[in-house]
C-alpha cells in the first residue's frame, strides 16, 4: 500500500504539483534539472548530440581546461577527496590558505577566506558581522543569499530601488545618525539581467556617510575589468576601496565554494568565528586545487577575459541586429530577453532546445510572476557562427509568436 506524504497537503506543494502539470500538459518536459554529459561550456550534451549551451556561467572556459581539471586530480592523489573535518580542528591543507592568498593578492586586498559554499559565505558573513543594533541597507535586486543573511542577522534592513545611488544617498542622509553601525550591499554585475552599479558613486556615498560597503561579486570576478579584477577595476578605482568583497569559485575559478576578502582583522575575526566556517567542512582538495589552477591561468592570460567581453558585444548586437529590444553598449555575459508568461516562457525554452540552442528559462519566484525571461550565459569559447545562430534563432521565434498576437 501506498503511503500518502504528510507533505502533500502543504500549500506550497499542491502549488508546486499544479504547476508541473500544466507544463507537463504543454511540452511534456520539465526544463529543470536535466542532466547533460561532458562539460558544461560553449556547447552542451543532454544526451541526444551537442547543442549551442548558453546555461552556464563557465565564463572563461576553465571548467575543463586541462591544467585546472589535472590539479583537481593531483589533489585528490595527495589529499583524498575530502579533508574530512571543518578546518578550525583538522582539515587545514596547505592548498586552502595557498587559494586565499592568491585571492588577496589578485584583489588587492590584505587577505581573504574561502567558504565551502557561495551561499553559504554571504549568510554567514552578513548574519556574523550585524545585529540587532545595526542597519543594513540593499538593493531591492539583492541575490536571495544577501537577503537570507540580511534576514538572519535581525538588524533593521531597508531596500533602496535598484542601481539608485540618489535614493541611498538620501535614506541614509535620514538613517544613518540612527545607528551606529550600518552596512550597504551591493553588487558587482547582477545575475538576473547583467547590469552594473554605479560603483564609484556607490563607494563615495559610503565613504561620505561612514558606513560599510558590500559588493558580491560572484558574477564579475573573472569578467570586469581589463583583467578581471572585478567591479573596482571596471570602474577605474584602485582595489580596496569595498570593506566587503565577495565572490565565487564555482563561476570564473571554475570550481566549487565562496570566498571574502578584506582587511586582516575582517578575516581574521571570520577564520575564527564565523558559524558557517568553523561548523563546516573545510573546501575539498580538489576544489580548492581547481580554483587555484583556473586563477592562474586567469592571471597568466588576461586575453581571456578580452575575448569573453568581446563576445558579450556581438551577441548584443546580433540581437539587436535580429530586431530585439537588448543592450547594446553592455559588455556584461549575462542577457536576458524578457518573456513574460512562465508558461510561454518555458515553450519558447523548449522549442529553441529543438533548435539547437539550450538556454534556460527563470520563472516565478526567481523573478516577478510576470517576469519571465530567458537568460543567455556568454562564453569565452562561443563562436561567432554559435552567437549568429542562436540570435536568429531566437528572433525567429519571437517574432512569428507576436505575429500571431
């Protein structure tokens, strides 16, 4: 006999099971958590022979590059696969603070310290530094690790609208006296749709009014700047100036895990405090062997980072030239067409995979329940010929679709 889940009564979930038929209904297939073979880079296997890939933030093409892939191997020969204990009691390697000290170094910042999760690394560092005393002021656009920190450290938060240095300027012009510590989050280049903050007006405001500064810079660390330094260099600004820096390895660095970097005593204070650090397991040797390899290679060919930003612009100007709404002086890898309704949304999804192009659709709750979009990842390795055809793939199908109203 078939037990009846105690969860299946949960709102939530009788959402959910609503939801998954309806797609089910209109294309028979989830487009989620589909599982593709090989690497995960320009192009893409799901089983049935390559395809166009444009659903991964393998930005510079690490992920598979064969120095990176034989560290990770050599790591496991010395190490296992796993250091087995959170690093405060026994599963320092030497590899760890070899990866944070050439983080820093490449930042330009006194030190850093590596999480075992991105995630992970922005609720820990958030909820562990502020508390109940102390306000936190964000973007309204915040990635959903920002906010369930934000959430966890029970100080007073307040969004400012998105990218609007003027608005946060003048909020904390009426909160800031009010406590004595506060902290701004931002971010480096957002996931959603690819834009950038103002950085350099961001930094003087916070500057002005004395307060710290946050920027997550999970998607811009291997991707702005001439050297891919990140937002600071983008912005023409010596590195330092963020109190606050976040990134990723599971992105440029092509590995898995989060890292902040700052002034000695920030990281100091995290190594050994911080819940989500001592109370995890230190980074897999492999991971923190891969990240290492893929900043190298990084640092040694910059032309990397040239050729993805290189790509981002034709890709935005073979939508434009399609006849799409898109930005065409953004040089950012993320570009994201706005559908609207999550169901169309995913068909369109579906019918470009027909095509030969795989690129995701974000739905409700990642985005507005309107809001639906398809969101085109950018490579160092795409080809030409690949970003011509899956704009006009994608042109195609969006203009017979408002040709038929």
């Amino acid at each position: 006999m078939t037990r009846t889940s105690r969860f299946s009564s949960v709102p939530g979930v009788r959402k959910l099971e609503r939801r998954i038929a309806t797609q089910m209904g209109l294309a028979d297939r989830i487009p989620f958590f589909q599982p593709h073979l090989g690497i995960n880079g320009a192009s893409i296997d799901l089983g049935e022979g390559p395809l166009v890939n444009f659903s991964s933030y393998n930005y510079l093409g690490l992920s598979g590059h064969h120095e990176v892939s034989s560290a990770a191997k050599a790591a496991i020969d010395l190490y296992g696969t796993s250091v087995s204990a959170s690093r405060i009691v026994s599963g320092e390697i030497p590899l760890h603070r070899e990866l944070e000290q050439e983080i820093a170094q490449f930042l330009g910042a006194e030190d850093c310290l590596v999480f075992v999760g991105g995630y992970n690394t922005n609720v820990t560092t958030i909820a562990h530094l502020y508390g109940q005393r102390d306000l936190i002021v964000y973007d309204e656009l915040s990635h959903n690790s920002l906010m369930s920190g934000i959430q966890l450290s029970k100080s007073e938060r307040v969004a400012f609208p998105h990218n609007d240095v003027a608005a946060l300027d003048g909020l904390l012009s009426e909160r800031r006296g009010d406590f004595g510590r506060v902290l701004v989050v931002t971010e480096g280049l957002y996931s959603m749709h690819g834009d950038l903050p103002d950085y350099e007006r961001l930094l003087a405001t916070c500057r002005r009014h004395d307060v710290d500064l946050m920027v997550d810079e999970a998607h811009s660390i291997g991707v702005l700047g001439a050297t891919g330094r990140g937002i600071g260099e983008f912005s023409g600004l010596p590195p330092g100036g963020m109190d606050i820096q976040m990134g990723t390895l599971s992105k440029s660095l092509a590995s898995c895990g989060g890292f902040i970097a700052g002034d000695a005593s920030l990281i100091r204070y995290l190594r050994f405090l911080a819940p989500g650090f001592i109370f995890s397991v230190g980074l897999p040797p492999a991971d923190a062997a891969a990240a290492l390899a893929a900043l190298r290679v990084l640092k040694r060919e910059p032309q990397r980072v040239k050729r993805l930003q290189e790509n981002s612009m034709a890709f935005r100007r073979c939508v434009h030239e399609a006849g799409l709404a898109v930005d065409t002086q953004g040089i950012t890898p993320i570009v994201s067409i706005v559908i609207g309704d999550q169901y169309e949304c995913m068909r369109i999804s579906h019918e470009l995979l027909q095509l030969g192009v795989h690129v995701q659709p974000v739905i409700y709750p990642a985005v507005p329940i309107n809001g639906a979009l398809l969101r085109f990842f950018i490579s160092a390795d795409h080809t030409m010929a690949q970003l011509e055809m899956a704009a006009g793939k994608l042109a195609g199908l969006l203009m017979a679709r408002n040709a038929m109203g």
